[in-house]
C-alpha cells in the first residue's frame, strides 16, 4: 500500500458487473490503450481472481504498473466495510475491497457503479465545464451519482444520488402506493421511470422491450405515445426534485433508456411545472462516453498520473 499515485503510470478502470467485469487502461491523455472482457465467475475467490488476472496481465502488456479502480453495483457499508445491494453478485456480503486491495498489493478504489458514471462524465464527458454535475443511469434498474468540483459526493451513509429508492413524487390515486421495491419499500421511483417499468406501461405482447417504443410511437401507435408521455412525466417529477433539493448546473443521462431522443425536448418541457421556481434552465444532456463511462468513472476514481 506505500506506492504513491506518481508511481501508476497507467489508470486500470474496472466495472463488475452481474454477468461481465470489463477492464480499460486510461492513459493519461484519456485514450485508452487496454481493453479486455471476461465473464463475471459465479463465486467470489474466482471473481477477485479473475480481476486480479486481469490487472497483472495488462501490467505485463503495456510494462506499466497502475492504480486501480473498480465499480460496483451496491455500495460498502460504512459500518461493516462490506459489500450491500449488489444485486445477484457474489460479491455481496464480503470485504471485497480490503480483499481486492490485499491481492493487488495496493489500495484499489472501489465505487459504485452509477457513481463511477457519474465521474466519468463529469471528469472528461458530457459535463466538463459544469460545477455541480448529477449523473442518472436509467436502464433496467435506476441510479445517480453527484459530482461538485470534480469531486464525487458519496456522503456519510454512502446514498448519495440514488434517487431511484424515494417514493415517486406527486403520485396520483392511482401510483399509490406502488408495487413493492427489491430494496423493502413500496413505490420506489425506479419502478416507475426504469425500462421494465416503460415497457410495462406500453404492454402487450410486445412489453419486453422498452427500446422499440419509440419507434412506435413515431409510426402512430397511440398506446406507445401515450406510455413515453406517462413515462416522460414521471421521470420529469423525479428530476424536479433533485432540482428542487441539489439545483446541479447539468443532468447528464446514461443507461439504455438514454438513447431515447425524445427525453432532452420532452423532459425539461414537463419540469418546467414541478420545479419551484418560474423557470429552468438545467440542460439534460445525452452522456459522451456511452457504454464506457463506468469502466472510464472506475478509472477516474483515482487522478490522472503527474506528467512525467
Ligand atoms: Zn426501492
């Protein structure tokens, strides 16, 4: 553990995730020079083997030895120093990473993975030249992470950002109270604006697959447009608040349904009539890095090397 940051020549970014753990090397003027992909090992000695295999090998390659961050879906439990919330992984329940840090020989830092996103848009993506930047992955489940400064907010219970697991805001007779939330709550926001829940909306034979809505909704099919707009308003109230409580200067989106187009006119049209004040000008921004920016957020969570 004595190796200083000016001894990584090189940034390792590694996100695990429930079925791959994805590794880049981020050098220092953003490229990356090292890629590689395996399939995430059903047990937790072969998953930290797995990445620690991963590491030195890429040390061996390039001939440079590097600081290493990790994703992870859930968090560390401030009190017991173990892994909670990670979803189906085996990492759950373990010191994963005084364990990691043990078998690399270094302190290797360990996120979450919407926290990781988050930084790694706002370090060198869509949020560069924005102070307070909130960044919101919404696919098959729903996260955040919070960036002010450059610096990544976790806070003192480690939840900072997760705007997924608050109730829906403003529900109607109808949202209430909710189905009932993998975390113990009911009505949790991610039920209600992430990809299962859309592609429930739309229904149907066809329910499964939130991306081809809309499209549909392009070609006419009513019942499409009308679930993107439920969907639309939904997710505007849960942005309100965030705006209401942490007003960042940008919302950058990630996650699968970040693609959808309609989101950046849609949204801030629908926020405009929940957030306290007579205007709002927060840009909700498409992410730059896509499906890199949590291996990259991984790597971020370490600064670049000092030049040489
Ligand atoms: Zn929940």
């Amino acid at each position: 553990m004595s190796a200083s940051q000016a001894d990584y020549g090189v940034r390792f970014g590694i996100d695990l995730g429930g079925t791959k753990i994805e590794m880049v090397a981020l050098a220092a003027d953003g490229s990356l020079s090292h890629r590689k992909r395996i399939p995430t090992p059903a047990d937790y000695t072969a998953t930290i083997e797995g990445i620690a295999g991963m590491v030195l090998e890429a040390e061996q390659v390039l001939g440079l030895r590097g600081s290493v961050g990790i994703g992870i879906p859930g968090v560390i439990s401030p009190t017991s120093g173990m892994v909670k919330n990670s979803n189906s992984i085996s990492i759950n329940g373990h010191h994963f990473d005084t364990d990691i840090s043990a078998r690399l020989q270094r302190e290797v830092r360990v996120g979450n993975d919407a926290n990781c996103f988050a930084l790694s848009e706002a370090s060198d993506g869509a949020g560069v030249g924005y102070r307070t930047v909130f960044g919101v992955i919404v696919g098959t489940g729903c996260g955040g992470g919070i960036v002010v400064d450059g610096k990544l907010i976790e806070g003192p219970n480690r939840v900072a950002g997760e705007w997924g697991h608050v109730p829906l805001p403003w529900p109607t007779h109808e949202e209430i109270p909710g189905p009932q939330c993998w975390c113990g709550q009911r009505g949790c926001l991610e039920l209600f604006i992430a990809g299962p829940a859309l592609a429930r909306l739309y229904g149907g034979p066809d329910a499964r697959d939130a991306h081809a809505i809309p499209a549909r909704a392009a070609a006419g099919d009513e019942r499409a447009q009308a679930a993107l707009a439920t969907h639309v308003d939904r997710m505007a109230r849960g942005l309100s608040v965030i705006v209401n409580t942490l007003d960042p200067d940008v919302i950058v989106l990630g996650g699968g349904l970040s693609n959808m187009d309609h989101l950046y006119t849609e949204l801030p049209k629908v926020m405009k009539t929940r957030v306290f004040s007579d205007f709002v000008s927060t840009p909700i921004v498409k992410n730059r890095h896509g499906d890199s920016s949590g291996v990259r957020g991984a790597a971020w969570l370490w600064p670049p090397p000092a030049p040489r």
